[in-house]
C-alpha cells in the first residue's frame, strides 16, 4: 500500500492497484480470523473506491440501494467530498454519511 500518497492525490490506476491490496489483505486476514483488521482493510478498500466514482452522479433528493446491505436505501440530503448525508429509509431519523461508493443506483 501506498502510505506516502493520499487517496485524492492518487491516479485511477494507483487506486485501483491499492484496492486490489486492502481485499487480499483483507481475505487473508479473514481467513486467519482476525475479525478486526478484516473489517479495518474492508473499510479502507471502500474509501478508496469512493475516489474512483464522481459525486456529480449523486443527486440531492434521490434514493439508492446500500451496497452490502440488500433492502435498505438511503435519501441524499447533500453530498460533500466522497460522501453522502443523508438518511436511511428504515426509519433511522438519524443523518448520517456513507461513502459514495456504497451507493447503487438502480436506474442506471
């Protein structure tokens, strides 16, 4: 992993290459249990992938999917840098931000 660079500052092929490395670390620590650092690389892997999508795609006002949560959608109040505040329609009367790349968008 590229520590030295910021994720902003990072080249698409950059980023794609640290993905790669946060899932395998990922699936190895996994494998070995780790729960924690599992979820730590996972997290990151997610950040990084949130600088490969362009928040202009993101629209105040509409409603997407939560990748890895099937059934829970998510209202944009307003999107600022790689994140989207909004609220989830389960209910939760909470805002809260999530990563623009665990964002779906059905009707594309």
């Amino acid at each position: 992993m590229n520590q030295d660079k910021r994720y902003s500052q990072m080249s698409k092929e950059e980023l794609e290459q640290e993905i790669r490395q946060l899932k395998e670390k990922a699936r190895k620590a996994e494998q070995m249990g780790m729960v924690n650092e599992f979820a730590v690389l996972e997290r990151k892997a997610v950040m990084a992938e949130a600088y490969l999508r362009d928040p202009s795609d993101y629209k105040k006002g509409e409603i997407y999917e939560i990748h890895g949560d099937p059934g829970q959608y998510f209202k944009i109040d307003y999107i600022n840098g790689r994140f989207a505040w909004g609220y989830r329609l389960s209910g939760n009367v909470e805002q809260e931000a999530l990563p623009i790349s665990l964002l779906i968008n059905k009707s594309k």
